[in-house]
C-alpha cells in the first residue's frame, strides 16, 4: 500500500493541490497545534474529550484539520491540555 508521504512529490506538481493545499495552510498548523497540546499534556483523543465534555469523534475532527473550532471550543481545549489560548495577527 502507497502511502500519502510517498505521493506528496507527484500531488505537488499539480497545480490543483498546490492551491488547495496552500488555501488549508492555517487549518492544518491549528490542527498540528492542537495535537502537539494533547500529547504534551500526554492524554489520549479519549481522554482529551471527557476533559471537553464531548465526544472522541469532535477531538478527531478537530486534529482533522478540516473543521474550524470556535473560540470557546479552543478556550475548552486549552484549560483541558493546560495550555493558555494566544492568537496572534502577522503581516503578511
């Protein structure tokens, strides 16, 4: 079986990727975020939604990258990992 990794070189000649991929930058850097918090607090998906108050599908979804949490999921996240909350703007 042929994994995503040995793909990526071929996905990124296609001009098609590359654009979506580049438009779902922020989504997966919060998604990588949110997974660094949750093992650095050393909890499982399992543990990390009990501590949510949610299910173990929510916490996949939001490490999916592909659904946007709102602030006050982000602010349950962050007291549930031990971490505080910081947004910050950069110019471009």
């Amino acid at each position: 079986m042929e994994r995503l990794l040995d793909k990526l070189p071929a996905l990124l000649r296609d001009p098609e990727f590359v654009k979506a991929y580049d438009e779902s930058a922020e989504e997966f850097a919060l998604a990588r975020e949110i997974i660094k918090a949750r093992a650095a607090a050393g909890l499982s998906q399992q543990d990390l939604a009990k501590r949510m108050a949610t299910t173990q599908s929510t916490v996949a979804r939001l490490e999916s990258g592909q659904h946007l949490p709102s602030m006050s999921t982000l602010k349950k996240l962050a007291k549930a990992t031990g971490t505080r909350l910081s947004i910050h703007l950069e110019r471009a």
